[in-house]
C-alpha cells in the first residue's frame, strides 16, 4: 500500500509493528492462546467472601488505557463484554527488563489490538471487579484505528451510525455498537428456536440446490448465470418449493430448508435481492392445521426471545398470542375500497384499477391486478397478525382450489405490521390441474410478465407419481427478526446487506500527469494535495501548489528532490497552453 493513502495514526501504528518485531515480539503469533474465562463469567462468579484468588486467562481487544506511572488500567473486550484490567511494571516484567510494560503496554500497543492476559480475579478499591495482570501477550496488531465512540451525561459523541458505513463496515459497527450484537444474536435465537419446534414435530431439515435449471416456486424475477462445464444457464432459486415437494412426493412426512433465495428485484426497508427464507412441507395437512401450527410457532419464537409474546415496532405493540384474526383477501379488498372482485373478470377488474386512480398496463392479468389492489389500498393496514386467506386461482398457481368455490385456492399470507411475513397453501397435487396453471402462466409470461412462473416438466413428472394431501409454507427470516427485534429496516437484521458500488473519487492517468513533465514519482503526491485531475491544477497558483507538494514530501518522509517553483509554473503552464 502507497503510504499516500495512510492516515497519520495509520502510520504510526505500522510503525509501533515494525518496532515491535525489531523487539523480538510476533505482533501476529501462531500458536493457541488457552482462554479459561470470558468477562461476563467472571463477574457473574464472582464472591468478595471467598479467600481463594481465581486464576484466570482472558484475551480481547484493548479498548482503553489509563496510564499512572508504574500502574496502569486497561479495559479488554472479548466476545462476551467489557472487563477492567489492572496492569503493574513490576507484576509483568518481574526481571530487570522493563521493556513488556515501559515500551509495549504504554508506547506499542493501539487502541483495538488483541492482547492475552494471565492473572487473578479482584475487587478494586472504587468496586470494580477486574482482573490482575501476572502475564501480558500481544496476539494482534490493528493497523486501523476504531471510531472512538465518547459517552457523557447520557450524551453519546462521535458515534459511528452514519448507515452508509455501518453497512459497508460491519465488523466496525459490531465492535463500536454493542446493541447491534444483541440483535444478531436475537436473530440466532429466532432460527433455534424454530429448528427445535419443526424438529420436535418429527419433521427433517434438508438441502435443496440453489443452482436451478428452473426458477419455480414463486413468482419473481430471477438471478441468472451460467454453468461453463454444462454449457447451460442456470437460476440462482427463487424458492425452494418445488423441490422440497419431491421430497414428500419420495415419502418423507414432513420437511424444511431454512437457506437463502434470490430474487432480482428492487431494494428497500423490506427487501433485499439475497434473503433468508424458511419453507415447510407437511403430508396430510391442510392450510387449516397450517394456520394453527403458524400461530403457535411464532407465538413460541417471540416468547423465547422478548420473554413475552409481544414485540415493539415503529412505537407500536404488536402481540403474537395466538389465534390471530382471519379474513378472506376479497373481503379485505371491499373493506378497504369498497369494491366486491367476487366474480369478476379482468376487464372488470381492470376498469376498477382505473376507477382508483391506479398505474397498471397490459402485461397484468387478474391475478396481478388484485395483487396491486391488495398493495396499494389493503396490506400496509394491518398491524397485528392477520391471515389474508383464499386467494383467487389466477394468484395462486401452485395451490389447491377453494373446497367450496373453485374461483378461490385454499392459501394464506400472514400479515404483520402492514408486510408479508408468511405465505401458504394446501398444496396443488392433482398433475393434470397443475400443468394447466403452469400454461396459464405462460401466457402471463408471454404478455410480458417477467414474474411469471416457468413450467417445471420434472415437478410435473413428480406429481404424476402421485402426491399425497400436503400443507406448505414459507416465512422470511428477515422479516421475522426484523418483528422480534423491532427493527424497521431489513438492512438492520443481515449482517451485510446488499449495498451499491462505493463512490470512487475519478483520477487520471500518471501518464496523463507525466505529458506535462511531471516526474512520475511526483504524480501519487499531487494527488493527494487533492488534484486527482490534471484539470483541477489549470488556475492553481504555482507557489501554492510547490508549497502543498513540498509539504507532502516532508510530512511523509518520502525523501524526493523538491522541483523549483519554476518547475512548478511550468506544469502549470503546459495546461494552459
């Protein structure tokens, strides 16, 4: 790296690495370092009572450094939280060489590195429970310094909570934001939870490729790529659904995938184009059991997790006790526009689209013009759990029809806090049914639909074996944890969401730079005096330029023969001409 690009303490810390390796020391050693406690244990264990000292071996980040002559306290976080160490000169250097503390603990060490500490565990005078220095290692040298983050009267300074970053640096914000943690680890505790209730139900966790020949399963817009070997292009999934159906068809009672999808669509607060979805597939149930299954499920997770069935999001309560209300999707449309779409056909359908001042075209059949209906005037309105239930068939290519209207399919989506959260149905598996609503589909697609569903011929062998009387559902994750930890933006509860290219400053050519008879050595010090185009040095002052430049080449001791101011005009003048 061009030591141009460093900052000051960048500099320096590469500095305290080379002189700590001319000292001897490994700034990044190899060999295991045995930790036998972490910091909330040994608080948690703590008795003033006992006589017996706890001899402890804990090892984090350095993230604070108080210095009194021959006594010092240092506060290490590990993986666990934050703890007090109290460092002597003569505790860690019992010899004549002073040099552990005198030089490395006080001058070599930086605000992030890891060190390792032997000690034993004690109460300071002011209370504190910290831990006594006996032996101190250095096990990571941090060439970047953290954001540091001051707090004083309930009044946070320099905080690092500009999204834009803690996005794009993660590791940063995870370190700097201890509440972000908590919400990773809540997200940790939602998947658990659910694994150990499918798994208590007797069902099977399973994998399913995500490499597809054929993006079925939902209706979306899917990623593609190619397979070089095979000469083919494939679809990162869109769903999981038509394969975990093989699956039942091959007579497993019940299974589940909880792994990502793909879905190349737009991004905002509750999507993002890589997602994390969980689909169930039960034999002889149908979306009856599976709205009650749902209801105990999530009632369950929140439990677990808030310790209550109720969660706070945007200021809102919102309770997870089951049962939650039902009502038929038409029905939601006529309470919320006044329109009953029970019979109608799409040209009805699309002059009522009109009659609300809708955006629609040509290229949306029945399914999807009661699809934005529902959007636009229905789905953000409902807060607490809601199962929207018995969908149209046009809407619903992979579901049953309604037992007591064939216009209608038995399916669900449960909504919360105006979202989808979960969608399900008692699954198609009359083949004959199914390969039809797959034709229909491509028609849709064949009008211009780019969300409508390929027809999958081998799924379509699968339920020619026959399939039995299935229940089927998915439910984003993401969504989900976003509900538990009453999170507002999708982007909160991934570790690393999907982010635009960063914005790189335009620099010209060095040899743009060299036509004018400027050394090539001089071109990286121009432009970080910050004229990254040979344009912005058009109307600088020549004197002004010679003087940043010089500067530069002292500051940053890069030993070059400082031109003239001559020599400088001359760059200078080459542009104008």
């Amino acid at each position: 790296m061009n030591v141009l690009e460093l900052s000051e303490q960048e500099i320096q810390r590469r500095n305290s690495l080379d002189e700590l390796r001319q000292l001897g020391i490994d700034p990044y050693p190899a060999a295991e370092y045995k930790v036998t406690a972490h910091s909330d244990d040994i608080k948690a264990n703590f008795s003033d009572e006992s006589d017996e000292k706890r001899e402890v071996c804990i090892a984090g980040r350095l993230m604070g450094r108080r210095v009194m002559g021959k006594a010092s306290f240092a506060e290490l976080m590990d993986s666990k939280g934050r703890i007090q160490v109290y460092i002597t000169r003569d505790d860690i250097c019992p010899g004549e060489d002073k040099t552990l503390y005198n030089s490395v603990f006080k001058k070599l060490l930086d605000l992030g590195d890891f060190i390792g500490v032997k000690g034993f565990v004690f109460r300071t005078q002011t209370g504190e429970i910290s831990v006594h220095a006996q032996e101190l290692v250095v096990l990571s040298k941090s060439l970047r310094p953290l954001p540091v983050v001051k707090e004083k009267d309930g009044v946070t300074y320099d905080a690092f909570n500009d999204p834009e970053l803690r996005y794009r640096q993660r590791y940063v914000d995870l370190l700097v934001n201890p509440d972000v943690k908590d919400i990773f680890l809540k997200r940790s505790l939602v998947i658990k939870t659910m694994r150990q209730f499918f798994d208590e139900a007797g069902y099977t966790e399973v994998e399913t490729p995500i490499l597809q020949p054929i993006a079925g399963g939902a209706s979306a817009r899917p990623f593609i790529t190619h397979h070089n070997s095979l000469d083919v292009d494939l679809y990162l999934r869109i769903a999981t659904e038509l394969y975990l159906k093989r699956l039942i068809v091959g007579g497993f009672e019940g299974v589940y995938e909880i792994g990502k999808n793909f879905r190349n669509e737009g991004m905002d607060r509750s999507h993002n184009p890589e997602f994390t979805c969980m689909e169930l597939y039960v034999q002889y149930k149908d979306y009856n059991w599976m709205m009650e299954f749902t209801e105990k499920l999530i009632e369950r997770i929140c439990t677990v997790v808030n310790g209550k069935p109720e969660s706070v999001v945007d200021g809102k309560t919102i309770s997870f006790k089951a049962p939650f209300r039902r009502l038929p999707i038409l029905e939601a449309i006529k309470e919320k526009t006044g329109y009953d779409l029970n019979g109608k056909s799409e040209d009805e359908i699309r002059e009522i689209c009109l009659k609300l001042n809708m955006e629609i075209d040509e290229t949306m059949g029945k399914g999807k013009l009661i699809d934005e209906i529902f959007g636009e005037f229905c789905e953000g309105t409902y807060i607490q759990p809601t199962f929207i239930t018995d969908y149209p068939v046009e809407m619903s290519p992979l579901t049953k029809k309604h037992r007591t209207n064939p216009e209608l399919t038995e399916r669900f989506e449960l909504m919360v806090n105006g979202k989808e959260l979960a969608n399900a149905y008692s699954e198609l598996n009359d083949p004959i049914d199914q390969e039809e609503r797959f034709q229909d589909q491509l028609r849709l697609s064949e009008k211009g639909d780019d969300e409508a569903m390929f027809i999958d011929q081998d799924f379509l062998k699968a339920l020619q074996y026959g399939m039995p009387p299935t229940s089927g559902i998915g439910i984003g994750i993401d969504r989900l944890t976003m509900l538990m930890t009453g999170e507002s933006f999708i982007q909160e509860v991934l570790f690393f969401p999907q982010m635009r290219p960063e914005k790189v400053i335009p620099k010209d050519a060095p040899a743009r730079y060299t036509e004018l008879g400027i050394p090539e050595d001089w071109v990286a010090v121009i432009q970080k005096a910050g004229y990254n185009l040979v344009s912005d040095m058009k109307d600088v002052n020549p004197q002004k330029l010679h003087m940043d430049i010089c500067g530069i080449n002292k500051k940053y001791k890069l030993e070059l023969a400082n031109p003239t101011v001559n020599e400088v005009a001359d760059w200078v003048g080459r542009i104008k001409n």
